[in-house]
C-alpha cells in the first residue's frame, strides 16, 4: 500500500501548465491579443512562434512603426524567427495594442 502515495505525490509534481498570458497584460489589451489571434503566437513570459511581448517593446518602436510593422512586418529584423504573416487589424484596437506595447518595460 506504499504504491498509492507515491503515485498521488507523482501527480502532484506535474508541471502546472505555463499561461500562454502573462499576468501583466490588462483584460482589455489581452481579449483584443485573444481575437485577432496575436496570442497563439505572442507572449509576456517566453517566446513562442514570435518574439514575446517585452523583447517587442524593448525596441522602443513608435505606436506608428508598430502598426506598420504589424500591417507589412519585417522578418528582418527577427533572425531566427520564421516570417510573420501580415495581420489585418481594425484601427482602433491596432492602436490600443501598439500603445500598449510602447508603455510595457
Ligand atoms: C503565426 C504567428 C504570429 C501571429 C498570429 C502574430 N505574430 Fe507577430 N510575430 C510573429 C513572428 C514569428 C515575429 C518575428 C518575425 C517577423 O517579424 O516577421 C513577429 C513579430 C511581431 C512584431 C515585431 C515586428 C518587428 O519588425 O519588430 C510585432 C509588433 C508583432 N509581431 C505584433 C503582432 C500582433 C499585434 C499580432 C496580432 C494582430 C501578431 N503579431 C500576430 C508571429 C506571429
């Protein structure tokens, strides 16, 4: 009957799986990264498909650039990397999204 604990402690010691989100995104920006898919590929805490959120931000990009880079990026500037697609984003929430992405350190 020595079996049954260490099987329960086995269990125990699964690894928690990772959020994809961070907890520093705030809801809002997170639901506008959830629904046009920034999320599958896009971070806070480590790197995914592409690069995570604060290794974006510390190359200090304007609102401007970032919504440029994101409508025609450039895979250039991320070796290593495989190419991201352009994304279609509405104004509005792209805008919501870069200024988030200018004030994160
Ligand atoms: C299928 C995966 C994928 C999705 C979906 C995706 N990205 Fe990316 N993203 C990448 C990869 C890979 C890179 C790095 C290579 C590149 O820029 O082409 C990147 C780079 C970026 C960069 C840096 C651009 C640069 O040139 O420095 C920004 C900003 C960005 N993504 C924002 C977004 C936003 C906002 C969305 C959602 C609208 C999004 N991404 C959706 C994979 C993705």
């Amino acid at each position: 009957m020595l079996l049954l604990p260490l099987l329960l402690a086995l269990a125990a010691f699964k690894p928690a799986e990772r959020p994809v989100a961070g907890p520093d995104i705030p809801a809002d920006i997170q639901a506008l990264l959830d629904k046009h898919g920034c999320a599958a590929c896009h971070a806070m805490n480590r790197k995914l498909v592409g690069p995570a959120w604060p290794d974006i931000a510390a190359k200090k990009y304007s609102a401007k650039r970032i919504a440029q880079l994101v409508a025609k990026p450039e895979p250039s500037n991320w070796p290593g990397y495989v190419p991201m697609a352009a994304q279609k984003v509405p104004k509005a929430d792209m805008n919501k999204i870069a200024d988030w992405l200018t004030k994160l350190k």
